[in-house]
C-alpha cells in the first residue's frame, strides 16, 4: 500500500507522520525505550525539558551517531520551550541552548513554545505559590514578543522549524498577524474524545501542520492529578467497544486503530510507549486503511473531553490567556 509517512510543513521540511513520544519516561525507562525505539525505525523523536530526560536521550543519540548507523539527516527531533517558567523573551534562547547541550546537538528540527501561558518561579526554579498552593501566575505573557526570540533562533541555526503546542486560534492568529517566520506546527492533545475540528480545520486554512499528542489517552497525567489532589476518572480509549470492534475487524490492536485514524487525516502522532512489543505494533499502522464508515464511527465519538487540562497547574485558571 502507498502510503503518505511525511508531512510537508510550510517552510519546506518533511516531518515522519509517526513519532516517538517520551513523556512520563524516566531517564533509565527512556534509555532502553530511545534504544529500542530507533532499533524498529522510529526517526522522529519528541521530547521536552520538563520531561526531564533530554539528558538520557542525548546519550543514546550521541552512541547511535558515534556507530555511524545512522545521521543527524535521518531524525526529526522535536523540543520544547521550558513551560511554563520560561515564557520570556530573555529565556527562549537560554533555554533552547540548554536543550541543544542535554540532547548533543548542535541544532532541533523543530522547537515549540510549550505553554500559552507563564507563571513565576523562584531562584530553584520551582514555581511561586499561594499559602493556598495555587501558582502564580505571571499576566504579562506576550506571545507575540516570545515569537521574535523564536524566529531569532531560526536565524542562529539552532532550530529549523518553530511552533507551536496547547494555543488556541486567538492566540495562533495573534502570532501569525505579527511574524516573519509562520508557525510550522502546532502539538495538541487529539484523540477521539477530543477532535477540535475548528482548530483543525483553522491550521488546514492556515498551512499548519498538526501533531497530536495524547493520540492513546494519557494515563500518566492520572498520577500528576492525584499529586495535585485532583480525583478525575480518565477514559480508557482502547476499551471502546466501536474501537475494538473495528479492530478485530481489521486484525489488528486497538491502539493501531487509533493511530491510523488519526494518520489518516494527515495529523502526525506521538504515541509514546516503554514496552518494545507496542513501539513495533504502533509503528506497523501503515498496511492498512480504515473505511470512510469507520472514520465517521470515530469521528461521531467526539465528546471534547481533554484529558491533559493543566487542572494539575492549580491556579493556571486566573492566566489571562485562558483557556488554552
């Protein structure tokens, strides 16, 4: 089957439709896993400062380039701007420098501003509170200043592509009204439960590349809600009964189902998974095609439930620029 596995974004790069996710990877989980995960051919990586394993995978990038198997060319690597402590103009190139030295690399693929929104940290870095426990927030976030810190580092060749991730419309257009550089990519959490088909559509219009993150549901932002004290039941997507009938129909699993209809739409996905079996199984979604009823089954299931709503930043609610 001919198959798309490249996304062209607008400044003329191509992007794997299929990623590798690394958050909720400790650093020995992401060792094995990152291993792993270029042994079966994964060559886009995404990963984030607050993820708190660019250092571990800069280790692993570094033996595999030193064996020759494969180059710096072959990868799409993918980070982010610190969230949200360093949504200021003064840190964006600070912080990409930071992410370059962990990952050993003289330069990203692509690096987005994680968060719409800031909040103020203290001299360790951790985030400023209320007696109460709520983050304070910091109303002076400018988007549209932090953009030109971005295009900025596209000058520096420390990145070749800049976006976006968790920003709305409003807030996309305000960039896009103000810029040198577009926005190549904008990261949101997608799945069936949460389509957003403006936004979508939106970037279709605009020449935006979408990443869906959380494209399997997100059980680890379970734990970060009862570390918040948060009591929230999240939906299991691979126990929908439409979802498993359509892959037993197809043989095949049901997070592959979920996968490929979101591929299919031309959205990338980063599923991110530290058992080797599930990295093949996700990575083997491109022999099969689902039918325009099944992708209308999927798509009726939309509920606009966000399993990532950053309830876990308690306090994030009184940010000016919300909701994100």
């Amino acid at each position: 089957m001919s198959e798309q596995k490249h996304l062209n974004l607008n400044n003329g790069l191509k992007m794997p439709i299929l990623g590798y996710g690394t958050w909720m990877a400790t650093e020995q989980e992401i060792t094995v896993a990152m291993n792993e995960a270029l042994k079966v051919g994964y060559r886009h990586i995404d990963t984030a400062p607050v993820y708190l394993n660019e250092n571990a995978i800069g280790n692993v990038l570094s033996k595999w380039f030193s064996s020759g198997k494969i180059k710096r060319s072959d990868l799409f690597i993918t980070t982010k701007l610190l969230p949200p402590g360093a949504d200021r103009p003064d840190l964006v190139e600070l912080r990409l420098r930071k992410s370059l030295a962990d990952l050993q690399l003289d330069y990203v693929d692509l690096y987005l501003i994680h968060t719409p929104f800031s909040v103020f940290v203290d001299e360790k870095g951790e985030y400023k509170r209320y007696e109460d426990g709520t983050i304070i927030v910091d109303p002076s976030t400018d988007h549209v200043a932090l953009w030109k810190e971005m295009e900025g580092l596209v000058a520096k060749g420390l990145t070749k592509s800049i976006g976006i991730s968790n920003f709305t419309v409003k807030q996309i257009e305000r960039i896009r009204q103000n810029c040198t550089i577009q926005p190549a990519v904008l990261q949101i959490e997608y799945h069936i439960y949460l389509q957003q088909p403006q936004l979508i559509e939106y970037c279709k219009s605009a020449n935006i590349a979408v990443t869906a993150y959380s494209p399997l549901g997100s059980k680890g932002v379970g734990s970060l809600n009862k570390l918040a004290g948060i009591k929230r039941e999240l939906p299991d997507l691979l126990e929908v009964p439409e979802v498993k009938a359509i892959a037993q129909n197809h043989n095949k699993t049901e997070a592959q189902v979920l996968l490929r209809w979101i591929v299919q739409k031309g959205i990338s996905v980063i599923p991110k998974s530290t058992n080797t079996k599930r990295m093949r199984e996700n990575k083997d979604i491109f022999d099969f095609k689902l039918s325009a009823a099944e992708i209308e089954q999927l798509n009726n299931l939309d509920a606009n439930l966000r399993i990532v709503n950053f309830s876990f930043f308690k306090g994030t609610e009184k940010h000016p620029e919300f909701p994100f």
